[in-house]
C-alpha cells in the first residue's frame, strides 16, 4: 500500500499509483478530501495540459499548492485525470500492492523473465 503522508497525517492511501516523471498520482477517490481546498492556481504543462491545485489545512498547520491534478488532461496524459501528486512536503511512503493476475510479463508469457 502507498501512501501521502504530511506531518503525521495520511492524505491519501492506495494499493497502486500511476507513476509520471518520478511523481506518484493517486487516485481520486484514495485521497482525503477532508484536508484540501481548491486553490485558484493553475500552470500549464507542455504534454500533460493545464493543472489545477489544492491547498492543505489541518489542525497540524497548511500549506499552498501543495497538490495536483489535471482535470482535463492531453489525451497523452488521460492515465492521470483527476488522480492527485504532491511536492516533496509530502512523503510517500510504502510499495505498490502486486497487480491482480500478476505482472504484465507473467500475464504475457506464463512466468515472470529472469535476468
């Protein structure tokens, strides 16, 4: 299991993220709203398309922009719509749970390679 971890709380917990340019995305319904607002900033990513960002706020303190997400991302990049990445504030903490049905060697050839 993965997780978002800021300050001792967990912001979002799923058995596998996707994986874009070093950054974990969470699924969207991994992550615990509870802790986000929407915050007005927006950048635009040349391949991935135009981002919008949280902000955190807890009773352990806040921070800007400190996630986000592409609601309606490239068609390069439709993997990670809605699903939520974070700046290095946040931990990510754990290993991804094997996929169901094993890995995409084993599912190909009936084993996994060796070296």
């Amino acid at each position: 299991m993965l997780s978002a971890v800021w300050n001792g709380i967990v912001l979002a917990e799923a058995p596998r993220t996707v994986r874009v340019e070093g950054n974990h995305y969470f699924p969207p319904d991994s992550v615990h709203t509870e802790y986000f607002a929407k915050s007005r900033t927006k950048t635009l990513c040349p391949w991935k398309g135009l981002a919008s960002y949280y902000n955190l706020t807890s009773d352990r303190g806040s921070e800007l922009d400190v996630a986000w997400y592409y609601p309606h991302p490239s068609p390069l990049a439709r993997r990670i719509k809605n699903h939520v990445a974070f700046y290095p504030a946040v931990r990510i903490e754990g290993e991804p749970e094997p996929r169901p049905g094993g890995s995409f060697w084993s599912r190909l050839f009936g084993r996994t390679p060796t070296p």
